[in-house]
C-alpha cells in the first residue's frame, strides 16, 4: 500500500476510534445504570481502555506517515519504531483479546459481561464498535503494513507488565468497593479467579504470538519474523 493510502486510512481510523471513545465518555450520566459506572467509570472496563489504545496507536502510524510522505526520515524511523511496539505488544493481542472473549462469553450468558441493562444505554452500533469492529482493523492492520515485532522475551514481557497492571487495577476496585469489574468474576473463587487470570494470560499471549505469526507469513520471513 503507498504511503500516502496508508496515511488516509490511519488517519480515518484514527478519527473513528476518537469518536468511538468519545461517544462512550459522553453517555449521559442520569442514564447510566447505576450497578455499571461506579468506581472507576469507564475507565475500568479493559473495551473502553482499550477503544483509547487503539487511538493512540493510529495517531502514532498517521504521524509516522506524515513523516514520511515529508521525507523526515529520521524521525519517522523512531516513531515507526514505537507504532510496531505499540502494535505488537498491545493493539493486536488486546482487540483480538477483547472480541473474541467478550462475544463468546457474550453468548455464553451476557449477563456476566454485559447486562441487558445496558441496551438502553449504549446503541447497538457503539457495542459492535467497542466489541466487534476492534478484530476486523487489527487484521487488516497487519495486510496494511508490516510491522517489526521485538526479541519474544522482551515482547512478552511488556505484555506480562501491563496485563498485570490491569489485573492489579481490576482487584484494587474490588478492594475499594466489594463489587467486580465484570460479575464473571463473582463466581470464581480467589484460587480459581487465580487460574482464571493466568488462562486469561495464556490466551493473550497466544495472540500475540498469533499476531507474529501472520505478519511473518504475510511480510516474509527475511525481515520482519522472529
């Protein structure tokens, strides 16, 4: 893809996930369910982290497009540098994350995700953005453009911090408040909410390496694998 359609399309991805975060900060506060948007608001929730994610990571590929459709090659190599970081630790193994254990949990019983309660909230069309469309852009990401992932450990051991963050963020509510992120985590006892965790780790890591993966069989393997 030339540089100049690459540079459109982060910029209109960009524009859609600022919208998309946007509209979910903006939900009016009188109709927010009152069980949902306590203690943290959104900002507890890993889709509304990660919509602000994958707007940053966008905003990063569009300048380092713009850098490069002006010819800075110096400093667009830094910021290509720090957009194929961001993509590979975080953009893809989290969207994929995201998605894919929210619908199947979703199907599973949606209550212990997403309660009917928020239907009157949050319109169809921002559920699908914030839990459908993030797989679908993290794929096409990867068609887009290659991108150079980092030496595995170093890779999976930004991966391991921040999902421990995460983690750590997730339990400090409940710690705050009684009450968990997600009601999933209600019926899990503290060994088996342990066990839950580290699947939860393995699953993001195995898109991660997923993620490595296809872009080694997309891109070649002389250059961007391993």
């Amino acid at each position: 893809m030339e540089i100049s359609t690459l540079a459109m399309y982060h910029c209109l991805a960009f524009v859609w996930y600022f919208f998309v975060t946007y509209s979910i900060m903006h939900l009016r506060t009188e109709e927010r369910p009152s069980e949902v948007f306590l203690y943290g608001g959104q900002w507890k929730y890993l889709t509304v982290l990660n919509l602000v994610l994958q707007a940053a990571f966008y905003g990063v590929s569009f300048l380092a497009d713009v850098l490069r459709l002006i010819k800075k090659l110096r400093c667009a190599k830094c910021v290509i540098s720090s957009r194929d970081l961001l993509f590979s630790v975080l953009a893809f193994p989290v969207s994929t994350f995201v998605a894919i254990s929210f619908w199947t949990l979703y199907t599973y019983n949606r209550e212990l995700v997403y309660p009917k309660s928020l239907d009157g909230v949050i319109p169809l069309w921002l559920n699908h953005a914030m839990h459908t469309v993030v797989l679908p852009f993290a794929v096409l990401e990867i068609l887009a453009t290659p991108h150079h992932y980092p030496a595995k450990k170093k890779g999976l051991i930004l991966l391991g911090f921040v999902t421990f963050l995460y983690i750590s963020w997730v339990l400090w509510i409940y710690s705050v408040t009684g009450e968990w992120v997600y009601p999933l985590f209600a019926l899990f006892s503290p060994a088996g909410l342990a066990a839950f965790f580290a699947s939860s780790l393995a699953v993001i890591v195995s898109f991660y390496n997923f993620g490595e993966f296809l872009n080694c069989m997309i891109w070649g393997q002389s250059k961007f694998c391993f």
